[in-house]
C-alpha cells in the first residue's frame, strides 16, 4: 500500500472527514478555551477582584452593623464612640411584641399583602406573557414597551386616582387593597419578565404535545410552565421584595387594620426621639426574610436571571 492510499484510508476512517491530529489539535483547542477573565490579565484581575470586595463590603457592613446593634443595650448604642465589646441582648426585639409595640399584626399585614401580590402576578402574568408570546399581533413589542412602561410611571401619578378609586369601593385601610395597590407595580414587571421565558421556549414542543392528544391549556401547563420555572421562581421572589420593602403605597393606602412592617418602623422616629435598637431590630425583621427567601431559590434566581430557559429549536 503506498503512502496516499495510507493517507486516504486515515481520512475516511475520521467521523468528520479530517485527519486524527487535525481532530486531535481541535479536541485540544476546544479543551483548553479559557473563560474572559481567565484571558485577562494579572493585574486586571486584581482591580476586579478589589472592585467586588469593595462592593460587597458596601452592601455588607450596614446590614451587619444593623444586626449587632440591634443585639446591643441601649446604653452601648447611644454612647457616643462605637462599642465592639457588649453583652448581647434581646431586649429590644421582645420590646418589639410587648407593650403598645405590637408587631405581629403589622408582620401579618405585610406576609398577606406582599404575598397575596406576588402570587396573583405570577399567576395572570404567567397568562398574559404567554398569550404575549405566542400572540402574531401586529405592534406585539410596542404593546410590550407600553406595559413595561407603566412601571416606570412615577408613583405620584398613580396614587391620587387609585386612592380616589379605592375609596369609592371601600378598599381603603384594608389588606385587599394593598393587594391590588401592589399589582399596579408587580404585574406589568411579571408579564414583561415572563412574557421573555415564553418567547425562548420553542413552539415545537407543544405542537408536538398537542399531536399526542393535548389540548392549549394541557400543553402550556404540562409542557411550557415546567420549562419556565426558573422564570417563575425569579419573578415571584422579584415580585414578593418590591411589595415587601413598600413604603409609599403602604402609607398612603393603609390604616390601623392593615399597616405594614416599613409604617411600623417609621412610627418608631418621634418627636421625642428615635429608639434606635428597636429600630434596628425591626430592620432586621425586614430584611432577614427576604434574604433568606432569596438563598432558598438562588438556584432558581439566578438562572432566571440569566434567562436561562429552553433556546433553539
């Protein structure tokens, strides 16, 4: 056999028609691809690296400052230099469900309130992105533009009439109103986010459900909903923090029946002066929840985040 024909037979018995080191040499370069920061350089990595340290002790330190106070005697916390060194207490989160400081109902009203919205937006804006995604309507992405853009509309736009509203049918003061107050805020942000997993789940696959005998509705909840999980996890965490961190809308809709949590913190600020470790401990009561909802689904959130549902066909 001479030395072509040794050649030929080489070429024809690689899959991909090329010779074993042509393969062997693309095996090892897609082997050794390097991610972009790997790529950068050492110094480029170290002004990265120091930029994040610096960003998360930005977010940090607050948040852990606000704990430990929360844990300090009074006299620790108004004294007029920093004590590092206390006796840890927890007076001032059982002054918070004693006496006329009452937390409990302001943490129902909150739970209900913020969960109630989160829910319901994840549930018509998981109908509506969806009719949106699959919708042929002419003008489909204007018509996504104009409900996105009715959460950019300033909150001073919106409260007089909805106030005027609600007032009319008795909603004021009244935990279903702050319910439907959120929506205004929740549901056009769920059905824009949503309304992108959709898009990314290919049609196929519910042709190809509907061939074995499902119906619009079988196939969207059998086959699109799983697929858009991440999508939905994401969007009722992202949903449940905006509610739950309100303020104005709170203030202006609520009353004695149905304050919530951020109302009960800035009745904590008086004229006569600002009790600074219940203050700190109700802080905590804010932000620990949402935090720990937020590691509970991180998996979940950060996929969503990346929209990271079905692509391609």
């Amino acid at each position: 056999m001479s030395v072509v024909d040794t050649a030929d037979s080489r070429a024809a018995s690689a899959p991909d028609g090329g010779t074993d080191d042509n393969r062997g040499g693309a095996a090892g370069t897609r082997g050794s691809r390097l991610s972009p920061l790997e790529r950068t350089g050492t110094g480029t990595r170290v002004v990265i690296g120091v930029a994040l340290t610096l960003a998360l002790l930005w977010t940090l330190v607050p948040l852990l400052w606000m704990l430990l106070s929360s844990l300090k005697p009074s006299e620790a916390i108004n004294s007029a230099e920093p004590q590092w060194l206390f006796t840890p207490t927890l007076q001032h989160y059982t002054g918070l469900f004693t006496g006329g400081n009452e937390l409990l109902p302001y943490l129902w009203h909150s739970v209900a309130a913020a969960g109630g919205s989160a829910v319901l937006s994840v549930i018509l804006g998981a109908l509506a992105g969806y009719g949106l995604a699959r919708s042929g309507m002419r003008g489909k992405k204007h018509l996504s533009f104009w409900i996105i853009s009715t959460r950019m509309a300033p909150i001073a736009a919106v409260v007089l009439p909805l106030f005027l509203m609600f007032r009319q049918v008795g909603l004021i003061d009244t935990v279903p109103g702050l319910i439907l107050a959120y929506l205004t805020f929740n549901l056009p942000f769920a059905i824009w986010l949503l309304n992108a997993f959709f898009a990314d789940v290919p049609q196929a696959l519910e042709e190809s459900a509907r061939v074995e005998g499902c119906t619009n509705w079988q196939a969207f909840r059998y086959v699109v909903l799983p697929l858009t999980k991440s999508g939905l996890v994401t969007t009722f965490v992202l949903c449940l923090v905006f509610a739950w961190n309100d303020y104005a809308f709170a203030l202006v809709f609520s009353g004695p029946h149905s304050q919530t949590l951020p109302i009960a913190a800035s009745q904590l600020v008086t004229q006569s002066g600002i009790d600074w470790g219940q203050l700190c401990a109700i802080g905590t009561f804010v932000v620990v929840p949402m935090m720990l909802a937020g590691l509970a689904v991180r998996r979940w959130l950060v996929t969503g985040l990346t929209l990271g549902a079905v692509t391609g066909e």
